[in-house]
C-alpha cells in the first residue's frame, strides 16, 4: 500500500505520462482491471533522457496501445533515493554508473537485465548573444554566473572530474563529494547557482539567470537557435558518460506490468531505437 500511495502522489507531482495525465495509482489499477485493456509501466528516466524516451515511448505505442508508459524525469541521485524508499518502478534509466551499481547494491535490479545504452558529452554552453568572456572550462572564472547541477547529479559530477583534470580542482576520490562553495571558491569566488538536475542548469541558462552552464550535448536538441556551445568536454577529462537501464524488482507488479516492462526494455535497447538516440545527439557507439 505504501508503494502505492507515494506513486500516486510522485505521478500527480512530478511524473509525465503519455497516455494522459497520471492520476492517483490505485485508479489507474482498478481502471485497467475493469477494462482489461491497459497495463501500466512506470520508467524512471534521468532528465537529460526526457525528451529522447518522449519520442521513444510513442514509437513503441504503435505497435502497443495496451500499454501506458508512465514517466518520472529527475536526477538519477533523486530517482535512486525514490526507488529505495519504496516508489513503485518498474525500469530505471540512470546517466550515470554509479546510481545504478547502488541500486544492484541494494538487491533492487533484475538480474540479467542491466544494459548500457548510451553515451553523452558534458559541454559549456551560454545563452545566444550573450557576449560571455567564457571560452570553455578553463575561463569559467569569468563568468558573472554559472549554472551547475550538484555533485550527487551525474553531469554535476562529470563537470567536477573535468575541473579535477584540468587543474582547477583538487583531486578527490570521489568528484561527486565536492561541494558548490569549493567549486567556486576554487574558481575566484564566482557566483554559482547550484541546481537540482540538468534540465534546471539548461533552463536557468536559456532564460539567462545565468550566464554560462555544463549540460549535455543532447540537452541542446531543440533549443539550437537559443543557446551556443562553448566548448565539447573531451571524454578524456570526463571519462565515459554511460546511461545504463535495467528492470527494478516491483512486488507491486503482476505478470503482464512485468512482460510489458521487459518488453520496452528490449525495444529501447533495439537497433530501431539507436537511430533515435542518434537523431538526438547521443552516442550509441556503447559496449
């Protein structure tokens, strides 16, 4: 029961929904119960991969009107902390390793179904026409602000490995450890407003409350007329960006909710779905 409530608080708060707006989860049940038709899925998705699997979940209703797909966009660290306190998922699509290998930790991941899908490039980008002195990662110290996602959101952590590889950060076992007042201390003092998840840094640097940000190179795909891209930070300062999926142990799931998320797991991790993610700037050359 108690899955079911924080899930049907989690869709009426944060979740969008393709097949309509999700309401409260106990309803959508017993509506697909008396009408046999629908079966629901709830996927968690980072927030970098929103529109991609937007794209994705209506190619595949194509083929599947019987199934819902019921999304939860945020950063991979929140969408983990979910999972572990009992939101119902059903399939989880983290943009990082680390949130991942946690939740296998945790006993929470069906084994034998964890797949890299993606890979993605941490960039520095700023508002059109701004006439930013910013250059890239090594200038960020002129920036009047800076947009930067924490250190427990995946690009958060990738733009602190790149400052540690570029001299700007003191090494540290774990870049994700260093706070937003050591980033900006340690760039002259600059002010940064720190964000939630990486949809947050690309807003707040499109409406130009801030001055430059780090997002992901598939962050730009539709907002090309609106932002210019600084710099492309090499893989060699980040190190790989992998987005990996698996299927998340869901007690609250009866067979055909279990088929159906076995099913979109196959279908995202397809051929036919690589041509998408490639049409949306991701890197599908993975292993």
């Amino acid at each position: 029961m108690k899955k079911r409530i924080l899930a049907a608080v989690l869709a009426a708060v944060m979740v969008f929904s393709l097949a309509g707006c999700a309401g409260n989860k106990n309803e959508s049940k017993d509506s697909k119960k008396e009408s046999g038709k629908k079966t629901e899925i709830q996927v968690f998705i980072a927030a970098s991969l929103n529109t991609v699997m937007t794209e994705l979940a209506k190619e595949y209703q194509k083929d599947h009107p019987d199934v819902k797909i019921t999304y939860n966009a945020d950063s991979s660290g929140t969408l983990l902390t979910q999972i572990e306190e009992g939101y119902e998922c059903d399939l989880f699509f983290s943009a990082a390793q680390k949130q991942m290998d946690q939740l296998e930790e945790d006993g929470l991941v069906v084994d034998g179904t964890r797949k890299n899908v993606v890979n993605n490039q941490v960039i520095v980008v700023t508002r059109k026409g701004s006439k930013t002195k910013v250059k890239g990662l090594e200038t960020l110290k002129d920036a009047k602000s800076i947009a930067l996602a924490g250190g427990s959101v995946p690009v958060g952590k990738y733009t602190r490995a790149a400052l540690i590889s570029i001299g700007k950060l003191k090494k540290v076992e774990d870049p994700a450890t260093i706070t937003t007042e050591e980033v900006s201390k340690a760039l002259g003092g600059v002010e940064i407003s720190e964000q939630d998840n990486v949809s947050k840094v690309l807003s707040a640097v499109v409406e130009g409350s801030c001055e430059v940000g780090t997002t992901y190179y598939s962050d730009t795909y539709g907002y090309e007329k609106n932002l210019d891209i600084l710099e492309k930070v090499s893989y060699d300062l980040t190190g790989d960006v992998i987005y990996p999926i698996a299927e998340v142990k869901n007690d609250e799931a009866d067979k055909a909710q279990k088929a159906a998320a076995e099913d979109f797991l196959k279908f995202v991790t397809s051929d036919q779905s690589k041509k998408v993610f490639d049409s949306y700037y991701f890197d599908t050359n993975v292993k």
